[in-house]
C-alpha cells in the first residue's frame, strides 16, 4: 500500500500550472505544499491548507520545482574527445567528422562497457535534478551496433530514439544512398522494437533534405514518431522538413530564417535549444527571444555527448539561456521542465499538478531564480523520483 507524504514549508513552489494564478505559466505558489502518494502527485497550494498525511518533510524555506526533463541527450558512447575540445578551444571548428572518432571507440566497446558509462552519465543527470531524460543510438551505425545502443538504452529510460541517420556509417562513404536504404530497411526493423522514436542529423556533411524526409518516414510507418536535429551548423530544411512532418521537437535551431521562425510558431513541433553545444562549440547562441516572442514552445536540454556538449547540467543550460539567449528565468525554468516534456509530448512530467509524477527538485535556495542568479553552484539538494527521494 502507498503511503502520503507532504513536503512543505516551500518558499516558492514551480508548479507549471497556469490556472493557479491568472495564466502564469510557471504556477507559482508562496509558502507552499506538495502531496505526494505512492508515484504521484496528489495535491499543492499554500502549507496551511495542506491535507493530513502519513508524513511530512520541512522544506526550510527552500524552492522545489519539476524535475528536468532533458529530451535530448546521446548517452550511448565510449570513447573521450578532449583533444578534438582543446583543438577547438585553439580555434578550430566543430564539423560533424568527430562523430567518427566516437563511432569507432563505441563500436569496439562492450555491451557492459556502454552500460556502465550509459548509468554513470544518468546518475550525474539525476544529481543534478534530470528525472526524464531522452537519449538515443548514433555512434554505432551497423545493424547490430545501432540496435544493440538501443537496447541498452531502454533498460534504463523510457524515452529512446534511433539515431541510425546520426552521419553516413564510414564504410558507406562513397554510397550514401546506400546507407539511406540500409537505415530505412534491415536497421530500422533491428531497431524498432527498442525505440520509441527516429531522429536524423539534417544538416550539410550529414543528411539533406530528401534523406532526410525519407528516413522519417520510413520510421513513422514503423510506429516511431519523428524528432530532427535541424539547423545547427548551416541555415537548411530541418526545421521545415520537422514541422511539415508533425515532429515532436526541431532541435538545436541555431540557424533560423523569418519563414522557419514562423513555421515554428505556428506548428506543433516544439523548438529545442541545446546552449551547451554553443558553449562547447563557440558558435553563435541561439535566439530564444526571438522564438518566444513569435509565439514558439521551447524546450531547454544538454545534448550530453562526447563530441559537441558533454555537460549532463541542465542548471547550467538554464544559466546560459537566461545569460545569452534573451530569456527570463522564468522562461528558463518552464522551458527546462515543462519544454522539455512538450519536446517529448508528455503531459505526466514537467509539471506537479494532481495525477503527474512526482518528480521533484528541492533547490538549497529561496527561488527558482537562483538557477540563472548563481551559476556553477551545485544548488540541487533534493530529488524525488516517482515518488521516492534518491538525492
Ligand atoms: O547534437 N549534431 C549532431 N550530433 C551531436 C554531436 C555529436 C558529436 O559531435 O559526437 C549534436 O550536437
Ligand atoms: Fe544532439
């Protein structure tokens, strides 16, 4: 039998309900209480009017928020790129050709080998406040290597994608249409049963337009529903390929027209902002204000990988955001939790309303604010995850 707990004594509580106060989609309520029951919420609002339950934690005066739902991350890797990193620190530019190096070290890695560093990245995520996250394959690139990412991944979160378009596989160089029908045909019915989503990288060295459509829609007759890396390095048809395709998220949309702008603003794809690829790659930020201010959804998320962002921090994400990227903390905050789950089309997570899980974040500060306000502070003191504390 579950049994009821209630944290209170919340300063200020993110709900992310926008019927508690006049629209505010952050929900904010003042000396807050959360119930949880069993998995779930079951009730918030002030303290003082909090139901009786079995127990009781003292928030202190401290904030509590969703936990981060981080849709976008590549954690099934082996190999370490910090060489590629100090050459590009020297000035060098990123190009997707590093992928190969991680490519060749995860293929020659073992089955446990990937798992352990998979789990090692996922606690660093959950330490930080991640309670969903997405991750993908993309660093195998042959039937079994793909698949086997795959399978790996899913015994560890729910949010799996097939990445198998991630770059054209080496031995393919000469024959990229090849390796468009291998993606599409024998990979996909190895990678299917294990993924929930497809994913392609459409972008100059990776994938054009038309790959790009057809691996999609290969997918989607699969059952997988489509998401898209677009516009990271070069201005391209990925945002528009993803929002003509109904695509949960564009991701990254670094480089946007006025007409991907608005496509965006008018579809139902949400555009994801990964900063700590700017950040890794020194490119140029994208244009949060510029997406909010045409009425478009964003969702904030780390892309942890070996090659262009390997921070697992969604706190850090939110601090660049609100420094670079023209939004409000806020926004930040709503983009990192409830973004993120519109990113992944869920309305169970991002948001602690009755009936969502109960994943939770108890920050050592008065405020969600002081994610952006004190940058590089390991403020996550407290995570609750279905319902049970594991910070
Ligand atoms: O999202 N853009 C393509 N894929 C990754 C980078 C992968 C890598 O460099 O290993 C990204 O940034
Ligand atoms: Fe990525």
């Amino acid at each position: 039998m579950s049994s009821s707990t209630a944290i209170t004594n919340i300063a200020a509580l993110v709900t992310n309900d926008p019927s508690l106060r006049d629209g505010d989609p952050l929900g904010l309520v003042r000396d807050a209480a959360v119930v949880i029951d069993g998995d779930r919420v079951v009730w918030t609002g002030e303290t003082r009017k909090a139901p009786a339950t079995d127990n009781r934690v003292d928030a202190g005066g401290r904030a509590v928020l969703p936990g981060f739902v981080d849709s976008h991350s590549h954690l099934v890797f082996a190999g370490d790129r910090t060489e590629e990193f100090n050459a590009r620190m020297s000035g060098r530019p990123y190009s997707a050709g590093g992928i190969r190096t991680t490519v060749a070290a995860t293929r020659a890695a073992t089955d446990a080998e990937l798992e352990a560093t998979l789990v090692r990245h996922l606690r660093e995520a959950l330490r930080q406040g991640t309670t969903t996250l997405e991750t993908k394959s993309g660093y195998g690139l042959t039937v079994d290597d793909e698949a086997r990412a795959l399978r790996i991944a899913a015994h560890h979160t729910d949010e799996v994608t097939y990445l198998g378009a991630h770059i054209v596989a080496p031995e393919y160089a000469d024959d990229p249409a090849g390796y468009v029908a291998l993606v599409t045909g024998e990979m996909l019915d190895a990678c299917a049963p294990h993924a929930g989503w497809i994913d392609v990288f459409c972008e100059r060295g990776a994938f054009d337009g038309d790959q790009a459509r057809a691996v999609l829609t290969a997918g989607r007759e699969r059952g997988l529903r489509p998401r898209v890396h677009a516009n990271q390095l070069t201005h391209g048809p990925g945002v528009q390929l993803a929002v003509e395709l109904d695509a949960a998220s564009a991701d990254h949309c670094t480089h946007l027209t006025d007409a991907d702008v608005d496509a965006l603003a008018h579809g139902d794809t949400v555009a994801t902002l990964l900063p700590g690829a700017e950040f890794s790659t020194r490119a140029p930020w994208p244009d949060a204000r510029r997406l909010l201010d045409a009425g478009a959804t964003v969702a904030l998320s780390t892309d942890c990988n070996p090659g262009s962002s390997f921070t697992s921090s969604v706190p850090f994400c939110v601090a660049l955001a609100v420094r670079d990227m023209g939004m409000t903390p806020d926004e930040a905050v709503w983009s990192a939790t409830a973004g993120g789950a519109a990113a992944l089309r869920r309305d169970d997570v991002g948001r602690l309303v009755p009936g969502a899980y109960a994943d939770l974040v108890l920050l050592d500060a008065p405020s969600h604010v002081h994610l952006a306000y004190r940058p590089g502070v390991p403020l996550v003191t407290g995570v609750w995850r279905r319902g049970v504390r594991v910070v």
